[in-house]
C-alpha cells in the first residue's frame, strides 16, 4: 500500500497537486444514504464516459497505451505511419500531415487552483475486486468508480458512508497545473488542445503492429494521456484471438475462445469508464496486439461466430478464461472477490475416470496432493504448466510483501489457512516469531503478490528454515474455459458449442435479442 502511495503522491507532484492523505479509518457499520454530507470538491477531474455498446457493429475504445505524460519530463509520444500517412488533428481544429509525429509534454499552470477530495479503498489485486467493493459502495447510494492510477482502487466522493468492515482513507489535494501534449515541428513546439484526432492512411505502427484506427489522445483521470483506438469489436478480436489461444488451435477451439473473447470484451466495457475508454490492450484486460497475427482460420473462427456470446438471463457472461487449470475447474469466488454464479463452477476438468478419483471438495492438503502426482485423463494435460514446482524463499517473501514484511522477524513461517473446493489456496498467511501481526494473502492477492506462482492449486513443501517447495498445477486463476483444455478438446473432435456447455453450464450461446449496454 506504501508503495502505491507513493506512486500517486509523485503523479500528483508531476501534475502541480498538492496533496493531504489522512490516516485509513475503517469503519464500524455502515451509514444510511440520507446521512451523506453536501459534497463540495470533485474526486477527480471530470473526463466524458465513453460511448455505449451499442448497435449491429459495435465500436471500442482500446487504449493501446495509457499514463502518457505522468509528468512534464515523462518520455515522449512517438507516432509513426505503417506506411502512407498519419493525419493529427487538434480540438481547435488545426491540423498536420506527417508520416510521423513527436510528441512530448509541458507542464501548464491553471488559471484558478482546482480542489479534489475523494475516499479511497484499496488497491486491490484486480479490477473484479474492486468492482465488488464499488458495487458494495453503491448499494449505499454513493457514486462510486473504479479507478487505476496504478493499482486498482475505488474512488468515493469526500464524507460518504462507508460500507461495513470496509477500510478506507481519505485524501485531499489542489491542482495548481496540467500536463500538455506539444507537438514538435519544425517550427518549434506547437501545443495541442486535446482531445487530438489522429488517422492513418494505412495504419498505424505501434509496438511492432500495424492498427488500422483512428485514433485519439485523450485525457484521464489522472491528469495524464491515453493513446487509444476505436477499434469495431469484430476487427478487434483479430487483436485478441491469436494472442490468447494462438492461431494455430484447431477451429473449435479458435471458435470458442472467439465466442469468449467477444463476451468478455462487452461484459467489461465498463472497466475504465473513469479514464473515458472501454478496455486497455494489456493482461488487465485482453491481450490486444496485432491484428495481422489473425491468419486465416481465426479469421474464419471470427466470421463463423459474428455476433455470438455466451449469455444468462440475455445478459453477457463473466467469460473469464485460462491457460490451464491443471485438471480441476474454479469456482469463480475462488479467483476473486465475487458472488457465486451457476456456471463458474469447481468441477473435475477430464474423462470419467479422472473425475471419480477425484471427486469434490477437495478441502484437504492429501487430495490435491493425489491430484498433483496424477495425470491420466486430465484434459489439457500436454500443456508445460499443467504441472510445476518453484521454491519460495524468506528473502523473496520480503521482497514481494515489501514494507509489509517490516514488522516480521525471522524465520518466516508459510501457512495455508483455508482452500476452496476445487483444491485452490484461498488464503495463505506469512508470520515472524515474533508477536507482529501477520500478511495474510487471499484470492487474487496471492498470485499478484507471489508472482512467481502460476496458479493457487498447490501444496507446500517445507525444506528448512525459511525455505518451501511448492508443488502445483495450472496456470491462471482456474476458473472458466482452460485453453489447453479446450485445445484437447477440439482435437478429440468436440464441437465449439459442446466445448462451452462444458466449461460455462446453463448459458446460452447465440446472439443477444437486446443491444448491450455498459454498466
């Protein structure tokens, strides 16, 4: 948490903010909507929501690179044309035409100081956490947002009720001056009056890739810039698909991670609504990169599935998806702070023999020990992670937990708390001999905290003071499709519908009868 704090308090620096954290309070029960103060100073400057999902065709709004310009001496933006042109337009109307541009960043004072307050809970380890704690927040009445300066927080406005047991702490700063874009030319720099438009003759190159656009540099929430591509969702997941899954999976498999990542996408159109975007082109979110990794059969895999998703009650899905779940499905709250649902089920992911030696819960360190050591049956068995080993050590420990891990003197001691039903670590506790109080990791927080785990279905092996072999299976968070999986699957000649009934049951595949709307 220092740390984070940290990274905002120097933003604020870069931006001219000047800013007050008070001490995190937390507290005792929650508050009735009428006892809501008059809310006087904004949580942050206000940026436009982006456009609905909406229509035949649907268009979003991808970030391909966000927190531009976090400060005047931040690198600078450096567009180039694939080929042909790239035409930059301005707010007030000016234009350029270039095959590339430079852009870099100067810091503007404000004509009149800007006052922020907010309330602030977090970080959290990932976007659904801390959407359930804005849903939580909202339930209150209060206007809660999900917000990634750069790490996942949820912002309230100054003075709101706070749910029950929920930790809180409250900031306050001033903006004295905003980060500008200024194109360079040969007359000098020339600074921009955002948003700025910026279209591509024939593309754009960017990262390696080739984006098609347009394009717009466009503030956020934050004081900084986004570069992002209105991209229609079709061509889009030529972006995702091969990256994903990889374009040479056989056709049902290219189908169903198509139908998911279709879903996906318009499931979570909301993500950073704050920042005036759908979605970013990073693990956050999907894996967006270049489109002409598509080839022909995912291309085909797009055409064959157009407007199809996976769906309950005409609403899309939580479509989450993995690499590989090691042979045995997670429920989603097992993954993530969220309410149970009636497709993300814990389940044995293999043949009837697998399943019936290992039949659910399997609560206890022996039954995923026996799973572990097994691999007869298991679907998605070929892939490299299906089974791993790392070893953690007190050094790494204190460097994943950094300030945290202070208070702890050695030797450290390891323990599982709690596993759920599919074998998962739900909770994994990190003490000292001492009388500190310990790090307790739960959920997603495990995996984002001890990075070097593949996945949270494993057991621990003491190997002396201060040293573990862990021993597990899968990589990612287990619930949903597994691609590896699914993979197997489509080479035993299953179809795409047979595949998802399988890994999401009781949802229905097909188009919605309803325009989809974001949250």
């Amino acid at each position: 948490m220092i740390r984070f704090l940290t990274l905002t308090l120097l933003l604020c620096m870069g931006l001219g903010c000047k800013a007050r954290e008070d001490v995190a309070t937390q507290s005792p029960a929650a508050v009735e909507p009428a006892a809501i103060e008059p809310i006087q100073r904004p949580t942050h400057r206000s940026i436009a929501d982006p456009p609905p999902i909406e229509g035949p065709e649907p268009v979003l709004l991808v970030a391909l690179e966000d927190h531009l310009g976090a400060a005047a001496t931040a690198v600078p933006l450096n567009l180039r044309a694939f080929s042909g042109s790239l035409t930059l337009r301005d707010a007030t109307g000016e234009q350029r035409i270039g095959s590339d541009f430079a852009i870099t960043w100067r810091s503007v004072p404000l004509g009149t100081p800007f006052p922020l307050a907010r309330r602030i809970a977090g970080p959290y380890a990932s976007f659904e956490s801390a959407d359930r704690v804005a849903s939580r927040w909202r339930a209150l009445g209060v206007e809660a947002e999900v917000a990634h300066p750069g790490e996942w927080e949820v912002w309230a406005p100054e003075g709101a009720p706070v749910p029950e047991g929920l930790a809180v702490r409250d900031w306050q700063g001033t903006l004295t001056s905003t980060v500008e874009p200024v194109l360079q030319t040969p007359e000098g720099g020339r600074t921009l009056q955002g948003p700025v438009s910026i279209e591509a003759s024939d593309g754009l190159l960017w990262a390696g890739g080739r984006f098609q656009g347009p394009f717009r540099l466009q503030r956020d929430a934050y004081g900084s810039w986004s570069l992002v591509e209105q991209v229609p969702v079709e061509r889009y997941l030529e972006g995702v698909v091969p990256h994903e899954i990889g374009a040479g999976s056989p056709m049902a498999a290219l189908q169903a991670q198509t139908v998911l990542a279709r879903t996906w996408a318009l499931a979570n159109s909301h993500r950073f609504s704050i920042d005036g975007y759908h979605l970013c082109s990073d693990t956050q979110c999907q894996v967006y990169s270049d489109p002409r990794h598509a080839g022909g059969a995912v291309r085909e895999a797009i055409a064959a599935t157009q407007g199809k998703l996976l769906s309950l009650n005409n609403q899309p899905i939580s479509a989450v998806y993995h690499a590989t779940n090691g042979g045995m499905m997670a429920a989603g709250p097992e993954a993530w702070a969220m309410q149970p649902t009636t497709y993300l089920r814990p389940k044995p992911d293999g043949d009837e023999g697998w399943s019936s030696r290992h039949p659910l819960p399997l609560h206890q360190r022996h039954a995923v020990q026996q799973l572990l050591a097994d691999r007869s049956g298991a679907y998605g068995q070929q892939h490299p992670r299906f089974r791993w080993t790392r070893t953690l050590s007190g050094q790494s420990l204190r460097q994943a937990l950094g300030t945290a891990a202070e208070p702890l003197a050695s030797p450290l001691q390891l323990q599982v708390l709690e596993r759920g039903a599919s074998g998962r670590v739900l909770a994994l506790k990190i003490s000292g001999s001492g009388d500190a109080s310990p790090v307790t990791l739960r959920l997603d927080a495990i995996r984002r905290t001890l990075r070097t785990l593949p996945s949270t279905l494993f057991v621990l092996e003491p190997q002396g003071a201060e040293r573990w072999l862990v021993l597990g299976g899968g990589f990612g968070h287990g619930a949903g499709l597994s691609q590896a999986g699914a993979i197997d699957l489509a080479w035993r000649g299953w179809s795409v519908e047979r595949i998802l009934r399988h890994y999401y049951p009781g949802t229905v595949y097909g188009p919605l009868s309803t325009v989809v709307q974001s949250p």
